[in-house]
C-alpha cells in the first residue's frame, strides 16, 4: 500500500507554538510518498539508506513502525520512502514521512484508524524523536489545508504568492528546539514576553491573510523574522538572504525550526519573479491535501 503526505510551511508563530502560543501554518504541493508491504521481516529503503528498525538512521520510520505495532502487531514489512521535500530544510519532511509511513502501515494492515488516530500516533513520534514539540507538523501534514494553530481554526488564504529558498543549511529541529528551550530557561521572562509577541503577529495576520493583503503581510513577516533573530534561531547566512531579498521587494522569514533550513518570501508578483531569477527557489501553492493514499506501488 502506497500514500502520501504533504510539506508544510510556518506562515507565522515558529517556536512560540512549542509554548501554546499561536501560529499560522499551511501544507504546501511538495509530497513524501510511503509505500509497505508485508514480509518476515523489517526493512526500510530511503536515500538515508537501507536499514532495519534503526533508530539514529530512520528514527522518524523506525518510531511509527513501533507505534503502529502497539495498535496492531505486526510481524515485519518493508517500507520504501520517496520524497519531494528537501530533508531538514524546515518543511516539515519529518512529520510528513511519519504520517505517510502511518497512513501506508493502516491500509496495508487493514487498521482503519481515522486521521485524528494517525495524528495522535505521529504526535507520539514527534515525542519520541525531539522530546518536546507542538505537534502542528504532524497535524498538518494529517489534515492539509490552512489553519490557526493550536485552535486549528481553517483559514481560507487569499490571493498570496509564496517562494521557497533553500539555504542549503541543515536544520535540525530537536536540537533547534532544545536551543530554544534552554535559553527559556536562562531567560524566561524576556522569551516568553518574545513568544507573547509572536503571538499577537500571528493572529494579527489571519485577516490579511485571507484578503490577500500583500502589504500588511510583508511587515509582519519582517517582525515575526526580527523575533526570531532574538530567539538565535536565524544564521548568518539567513540573516543576508533575508536583506538581499529585501532589496528586490520581497519580505522574508525562517519558516520552520531555523538554524538553516528554507526561507519563505512574500510579495507583489514581480518582485516575487525577480528574487525567484536571482535566488532560484519554489513558488509553492498553499492549502495542499493532507494524508492519502496513492494508487500505485512499488515495494
């Protein structure tokens, strides 16, 4: 059996989330693809590698393997993984191999768990792998579409125009998270006041959002990116990309767990096409499917 989950982008509220503040957050038209089949034993394929159940190798697939077994015991099965998302570029392509692998173990064991059951398993290995995590990758790479995390609240975007730079800086985010955490720990008033602010960035940017409003949208993407900077969540490389695309019109942030990563980008439609000449990257559509199954299969 053969399905797949979709990419995602952070529009607004990376980290604060972690912390039961608000975030906007959109599945996007890359795709991870997960294919199993039953066998005596297990096997795992992916560009990391071939593999058994391999904890530091395929943690994210080793994890759900484990976790589906606690639903329903399984005696082996392989699994085979493509993916059109860059790993560790803050796309969410952890959670969505997670809940590809989930989907893929439900229908070749005939598990029929529901959406809401794979998300509470891939919340788990979200758990098990990072150690803390607000579990809105596994949730969007689940369900798709738009949403106001944690209200998952849909939210229907307008006319926007997203690009996705890669910087080509891994971005690791158990340990951009444990970052996070500690200097919370050091510093817990002036970070959460920092959480609290990106906060109300976030909210603030559901009704332009959904209008499209190209503007109002800019300036928060440059303050929700000026808060991350302050959480040392940004790099230099980031840093200068950030104001190279500013210089052709187009206001960008981190998307994702930062340290690396990608980059997203908003703006009118040709400062868009000039910094996608100048930079290369993506133009993504917002809103993607979330979990299905795929026909085909090759495992």
């Amino acid at each position: 059996m053969k399905a797949s989950a979709p990419a995602k982008i952070i529009l607004f509220g990376e980290h604060a989330v972690v912390y039961k503040r608000h975030a906007v957050v959109t599945a996007i038209n890359l795709r991870c693809y997960a294919e199993a089949k039953k066998s005596d034993e297990i096997r795992i394929y992916s560009p990391l590698g071939v593999t058994g159940l391999d904890f530091k190798v395929h943690p994210y697939v080793s994890y759900a393997i484990k976790r589906f077994s606690e639903v329903k015991p399984i005696d082996g099965v392989k699994i085979r993984i493509e993916s059109d998302i860059p790993i560790a570029s803050g796309l969410g392509s952890s959670s969505a191999v997670t809940v590809a692998v989930l989907k893929a173990l439900d229908g070749e064991f005939d598990a029929g768990l529901s959406k809401d059951e794979i998300f509470e398993l891939a919340r788990k290995v979200e758990l098990d792998v990072q150690g803390i995590g607000s579990g809105t990758d596994p949730f969007v790479a689940t369900f798709g579409g738009t949403w106001l995390i944690p209200d998952r609240k849909p939210i229907k975007i307008g006319n926007v125009k997203l690009l996705v730079i890669n910087t080509g800086e891994s971005s690791i985010t158990a340990d951009m998270v444990r970052k996070v955490a500690e200097l919370r720990g050091r510093y817990p008033k002036i970070v959460d006041g920092i959480f609290d602010t990106i906060d109300v960035i976030a909210l603030e940017s559901v009704e332009p959002l959904e209008k499209g409003d190209i503007k109002t949208l800019s300036e928060l993407f440059f303050l929700n990116q000026c808060m991350l900077k302050a959480i040392g969540v940004s790099s230099k490389r980031i840093d200068e990309l950030v104001d190279r695309l500013a210089e052709l019109g187009v206001s960008a942030k981190i998307t994702g767990a930062g340290g690396g990563g990608c980059v997203i980008g908003i703006g009118d439609d040709k400062s868009i096409e000039r910094a996608k000449s100048v930079f290369g990257g993506i133009l993504v559509e917002a809103g993607a499917e979330g979990v299905r199954f795929e026909n085909e299969s090759k495992v």
